[in-house]
C-alpha cells in the first residue's frame, strides 16, 4: 500500500472528525427523539461527549500518535513529533467546527 501524502492526511484528518462528530450526534439524536427526550438539547449534549472520541477517530488510534512522539524523542526524528502535533491539531479544527455547526443548528448556550 502506497503511503499517503502528509497534507492530504491533514484534510482527511479534519473532515473524518468533523464527519465523526456530526454524524454521531445528528444519529444519536434520532435515539434521543424515540425515547422522547428533548431533541435539540440531546444533540448538543451528544455533540459535547463525543468530541474527544472524533479526534481520536481522526488520527487513527492514539497507539499511532504516542508511537510517533516516542519515535521522536528517543530517536531523535523531531519531524515525526510535529507532523503528530500537526496531525492532532487537524483533528481538533474538525471536532471543533463539527461542534460550532451543531451549536448553530441547535441554538443551545449560544450567547448574544
């Protein structure tokens, strides 16, 4: 298998995250609205508790990311560490703007 270009593993990175988080929610909510829950206030709470697991998602397991760090600091290829960092980051901007989407489509604690 061919390995995959870096900024090409950054886009994929953000958007699997964002994918993950409005994904999740959105069919989390649906179990919300059958089990007569409040619809909205369950899919930002959903969208909250699962933010962590669409980063996670995004890079792959965390066994890569802490191999890499390792691969980094002992054996002194500090490139791997910051195309971690970078990687990590990616997937942060994708569950974050996957929460903002869902605050706005929601209106929950959005502040004037």
């Amino acid at each position: 298998m061919k390995e995959q270009p870096f900024f090409s593993l950054l886009i994929d990175s953000y958007f699997i995250a964002l994918g993950v988080l409005l994904g999740g929610a959105l069919i989390g909510g649906i179990g919300a609205f059958l089990t007569g829950k409040p619809l909205m206030t369950e899919i930002f709470r959903i969208s909250s508790q699962i933010r962590i697991w669409a980063i996670v998602a995004a890079i792959g397991g965390t066994f890569d990311a802490v191999y890499s760090f390792e691969r980094g600091l002992f054996a002194g290829d500090t490139k791997d560490i910051f195309k971690t960092f970078l990687l990590i980051l990616s997937a942060l901007g994708g569950a974050q703007t996957g929460s903002f989407l869902i605050t706005l489509l929601t209106g929950e604690h959005v502040s004037e």
